[in-house]
C-alpha cells in the first residue's frame, strides 16, 4: 500500500516500519438502512418501539426549573463530526475503507455507535432485537472490506444466557470475530424495588459490574467467549451514575465516564476471580485510556500488601493486641483520666466498631470473612501485577497524553494500551489527522518509537490473537502479524 503524504497521517504511516491498527474506530449506522434490518429481526412493533425511544426529547421539554426538580442528567448532544466528508465516511463503509491509507491504518476495528445506545436498555425485546439488527446490518456490509475491516459484534448482557445466545450468533453464524458487551448492568436493588408501589416509579438501584456480587453467574458466558475464540471488549460508560448526573453539562457527565465504568469492571475481574478462573481470556476496556489503570493496579497492589488474609491477621488483627501493654501505656501516658475510665477503654478500643471487645471484633469478622483476595491467588506483588498486565487492554485515544504512563519503566505499571481512533465521533474533528496526533507522542518524546509500536500494532495483535492465532489471516497484516508471533512477541 502506498500511503497518501497528502495527510498528516499519510506521512507518519508511510515512514512507519510496521502497520499500523486502529483497535476502536466507530461508524455511524444509517438510520433508514438498519430499520429495514430491525423490521426484519423484529416486526413492526419493535421498530414502532425502537422509533418512540429515539425520537424521545423529554429532557428538552422540560423547564429548567423542572430539570433542577427531577433530576435528568443531561444527554449527548452534537456528538458526531461537524464537517460533510468526515460525517460521510463515517456512514458509509466504501467510503471509510476508501480512506483509511489517508488516515494511515492499515486495518480497523469497526464498533457501532447505534449499539451504545441501546445494548443496556432495560427492554429486553428493543435491547435483544437491536443487537442483532446491529450485527446483521454490519456484517453485511462490511463484508466486501475484510481484508482491512472487521465490525464488532454488540452482545446484551443483562442475563449470562442472551449474552451466550448472541455471541454465539454473531460469531458461528454471521462470522464476525470481535464482540462488544456493556461492562454493567443497572439492576433494582431488590428490597428497593419491593418497596415501591407505584409501578411507574423506579427504585433504587445498583451497578453490576458482572464478576463480582452479581444475580447471575457469569461464568457458562467467559467460558462461551474462550469457546468462540474471541477476546472481550467492553464499550460501556457511566453517565448518569452517581456524581455523574449534572443536568445541564454534557462535560461534565462525559469527562472520566468510561474510564469509571471500565475501574467498575476491572475490579470486579479481579477481585471475583474471573481472570484466575479463566486466564486465557483478554479483556480490552475501550475509549476510558489507561491513566484509571495505572491507578487501579497500583490500587490492588497495596491493598495486596494490607488486606489478603495473611496481611490483616498479621498487621491489624485485634486480638493481635496485647492488653496489658495498652494498660500500661494508658496510665503512663494518659494520667488519671485514663486510668479512672481503664476498664471502659480496654473494651472499647476501635472507632471503627466501638462497644466491642478485641475478642468480639475478631470472631464477628471471621464469621463474615476476612480475605478481599481470596478468589486472587497472586503469590506476590509482582505476581498481581503481572497477571493484570497480561489480561488486560486499554483503549487510548490518540490525543490522550496518560497513554506514555503506561510505558513507564520507573513504575510498576507497564501496560498495554491499543490505538483507538475513535472515529466517527465528536472526539475527532478531522479523520485523517488522527494518527499524526498519535504519533505526538513520540515527537514530543513521552514514548519511544518501540513503544509506539507496541500502541500501534503489537497490542491489538496480542489482545486477538491470543485465542484466535488466525483473526488476521487474509488480511493486509497478515504477512506482518505472523512475523509478530513467529517472533514469539504476542
């Protein structure tokens, strides 16, 4: 492929000794179009369903002084390109192929955008009946473009058997070789929801981010992706979570949305077990970065060392402590006051749980369970650390400067960022700049050109073909890819 210098992104491509992969760009599915496919899934009803739910303006009926009453976070608004040649190509997948050389990918993964909207919709025959009109419409247009595109399947996850039952489909029957779940569910906390008496009203509810403390065991659906071969994306945001609800600014709900819901979902991963029950997934956490990771495994990594049940029986346990010595410190150093009140003090030594003795507060927690990590079987700091390095992938965008953080080598958070272009949407005013904005990065000499490989290319070959060593055969890359691992790299 001869790579256009007539783009800024051309030219960083064209000096480029490896290809380069967009690991998430988005499309914008033509409206008109995919109600043929959803009338084909569904009927008339769900499209007549699925058209009162889009043409909802609710939120721009309201008075300002009704928003501030009832509380509507505000929704996304001007969300895709502003200029006509961004906002075709984005709608038509000729012409997005057409132009990749002039944004400088060589091959692209292409996730909906109508999807998002809607694979977390609490209807389960609109949420059902999207996804698969989304995958059907997809593949079949993308079909003609394999060789560098691929469209990511949207798999509804509010019950592990519809999350098996679509992945199965998109992938043994429509051929597409990328799936894209929500990260959560919002369920209604049960006794909330027992509470409420009008039916109209909603009851509180609850974040499940599916690996830890869920209604549903999620475990037959990993063990369906291992089956099918495919690494798991999430694509799932937090607008309108708590502290995520302002009613007028769309930035302020957006700034750090993913990012929070893909913390949500990491952790439960962890901490629940997945990623020890089933290691040879890969998870990729999309269009959140990777700054939020380099926390979080830092995060867990401390609280390693202090919260696994060797660390708290040894460091906090409360019968640790010796009565006699806090007897005798009490009244060297605290005087009559302490020594008047001695026997008070001695069985009401935390603020945590006061008005118990260290005997009580020790039993009372064994009872319930003292090990956060008794489903992480890391033998050591460097232990967890690899394990979550080695499992998990993150999206960056190409303007996002915490990428070079996950290159770090002072730190003990190297990890392993995928170019995401994010195309398609608001994020990028112009397509075609959009890997010279990434390459920024090494000219203003936060990573090093090895490490922009690894961004670019190496990463998104690890997260796919960890299972599926074929996910780029007959394709433009696939000369390249199997150097890659021939190379013993991924």
């Amino acid at each position: 492929m001869a790579y256009s210098k007539n783009s800024k992104s051309g030219a960083v491509r064209a000096k480029l000794g490896h290809p380069v992969i967009d690991g998430d760009g988005h499309w914008l599915e033509p409206i008109p179009i995919f109600l043929d496919f959803l009338r084909d899934v569904g009927g008339p009803s769900v499209v007549d369903k699925f058209m009162k739910k889009a043409k909802d303006t609710s939120w721009y009926e309201m008075a300002p002084a009704e928003r501030m009453e009832r509380r509507p976070h505000r929704p996304t608004w001007w969300g895709e390109p502003g200029n006509s040649l961004d906002r075709a190509t984005a709608m038509v997948p000729r012409l997005f192929y057409e132009r990749l050389d002039d944004f400088g990918i060589d091959f692209a993964l292409v996730y909906t955008s109508l999807g998002l909207f809607y694979v977390s919709n609490p209807d389960e025959e609109l949420r059902r009946a999207v996804a698969r009109a989304v995958n059907r419409m997809n593949a079949e247009m993308f079909r003609p473009y394999a060789h560098r595109m691929t469209p990511a399947a949207v798999v509804p996850v509010h019950t592990p058997a519809e999350a098996i039952e679509e992945a199965t489909y998109a992938v043994r029957e429509l051929g597409l070789k990328v799936i894209m779940i929500a990260n959560h569910v919002r369920r209604p906390v049960p006794a909330a929801a027992r509470e409420v008496k009008d039916p109209a009203a909603h009851a509180r509810q609850y974040i499940d981010s599916l690996g830890l403390e869920s209604p549903y065991d999620y475990d037959p659906f990993w063990a369906r992706c291992a089956e099918l071969k495919v690494a798991v994306t999430a694509h799932s945001g937090s607008m309108g979570w708590n502290g995520r609800e302002s009613v007028n600014s769309f930035t302020y709900n957006h700034i750090g949305h993913f990012a929070n819901a893909s913390h949500a979902f990491a952790k439960a991963l962890i901490l629940g077990g997945v990623t020890h029950r089933f290691p040879q997934l890969r998870f990729a956490f999309l269009e959140g970065g990777v700054g939020w990771a380099c926390n979080l495994v830092a995060d867990l990594i401390g609280h390693w060392e202090r919260r696994r049940r060797e660390a708290v029986e040894s460091q906090v346990c409360p019968t640790n402590l010796d009565l006699q010595v806090l007897k005798d410190l009490f009244a060297r150093y605290g005087g009559r006051v302490y020594e008047e009140k001695m026997d008070e003090l001695l069985a009401c030594l935390s603020l945590v749980e006061p008005f118990k003795t260290v005997e009580e507060l020790t039993e009372r927690a064994y009872r319930e369970g003292v090990d956060d990590f008794a489903a992480v079987p890391a033998a050591s700091a460097e232990d967890l650390r690899r394990h979550f390095a080695e499992r998990f992938y993150f999206g960056c965008e190409a303007d996002d400067v915490m990428t070079a953080w996950a290159f770090d080598k002072h730190a003990n958070h190297r990890l392993r960022p995928i170019f995401s272009s994010d195309v398609g949407h608001f994020d990028v005013p112009d397509m075609s700049a959009v890997l010279a904005e990434a390459w920024e990065l090494v000219e203003h000499g936060l990573i090093d050109e090895e490490n922009f490989r690894e961004f670019v290319f190496a990463n998104p070959v690890r997260l796919h073909t960890t299972l599926n060593p074929d996910f780029f055969k007959g394709t433009v890359v696939d000369d390249a890819v199997a150097r890659l691992r021939s190379a013993g790299q991924p």
